[in-house]
C-alpha cells in the first residue's frame, strides 16, 4: 500500500511509531511503542467508519506486529475495554489473549514469534 506512512520517533524510555493509511483522506492510525526489550504495545488504533470491515485494522496490527518482530519483542500488548466485547472478540479471533485487568480494562497479549 503506497499511501502508509510512518512516522517513527526516540524517546528516553525507547521508541515510538505512528502509522497513518491516507488515500487523500486520513482512514486510520495506530501508534506502537517499544516498552521495553520484551514488550511491544499497540494503542489508539482506528480507522473512519466509512473504512470500516475492508481489513485495515487487520493491517494495522500486522505492522504492529512486524515492528515487534523486528525489535525482537517477545510480545504484543494493548488495553481494551472489558465493555467492547466487538473489539475483545477482534483481538481474539487475531491471536490476542486476556493477560490481566486493570480497572475497566482488559489487558491483552500476544505472543510474537
Ligand atoms: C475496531 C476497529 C479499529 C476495527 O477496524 P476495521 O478497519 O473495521 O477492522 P478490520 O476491517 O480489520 O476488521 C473488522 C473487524 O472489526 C470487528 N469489530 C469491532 N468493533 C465492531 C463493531 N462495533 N461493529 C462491527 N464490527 C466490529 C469485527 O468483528 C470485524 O472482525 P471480523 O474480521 O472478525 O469480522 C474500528 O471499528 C474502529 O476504529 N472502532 C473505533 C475505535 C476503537 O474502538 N478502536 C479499538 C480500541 S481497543
């Protein structure tokens, strides 16, 4: 897809990703951080509802995940709310499994080969 764009930047606790689909028009983003050498974490990740059910969440997560891989993560990790049963079902049908709770929220891991 020619119209990705990352944006990548160094921060004291390591390093950040922004990633941006834009066909004229922004149709989602997510931003990934390295949190540390073991783990790797996906959030605000969204796409316009008239983008919606094409795959590119799907690819936004691929790209997570490819980062991860990259920087040797042994996993991914995102917080999701325990009250968007759509969006747990998501992560789960991609791999994702619920590691913890914190609050109204679910954090959710997976395993990077
Ligand atoms: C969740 C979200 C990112 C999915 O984006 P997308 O580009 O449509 O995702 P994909 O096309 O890759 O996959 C569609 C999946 O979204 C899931 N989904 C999540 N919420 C949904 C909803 N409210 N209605 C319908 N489907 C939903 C579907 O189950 C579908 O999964 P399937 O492939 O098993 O059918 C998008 O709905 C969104 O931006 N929602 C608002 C922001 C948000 O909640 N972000 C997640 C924070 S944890």
């Amino acid at each position: 897809m020619d119209s990705v764009k990352f944006h990548h930047n160094t921060w004291n606790w390591g390093e950040s990703w922004k990633v941006v689909i834009n066909e004229g028009d922004c149709l989602g983003e997510v931003s990934i951080q390295s949190e540390s050498p073991e783990e790797c974490f996906v959030s605000g990740i969204s796409t316009i509802p008239e983008a919606r059910r094409k795959g590119l969440a799907s690819f936004f997560l691929k790209i997570a995940e490819g980062i991860a891989a990259e920087h040797h993560c042994k996993y991914m990790a995102l917080y999701v709310e325990k009250e968007q049963k759509e969006n747990i079902a998501f992560y789960k049908k991609r791999g994702y499994v619920r590691h913890a709770e914190d609050g109204p929220w679910y954090e959710m891991r997976k395993t990077i080969e």
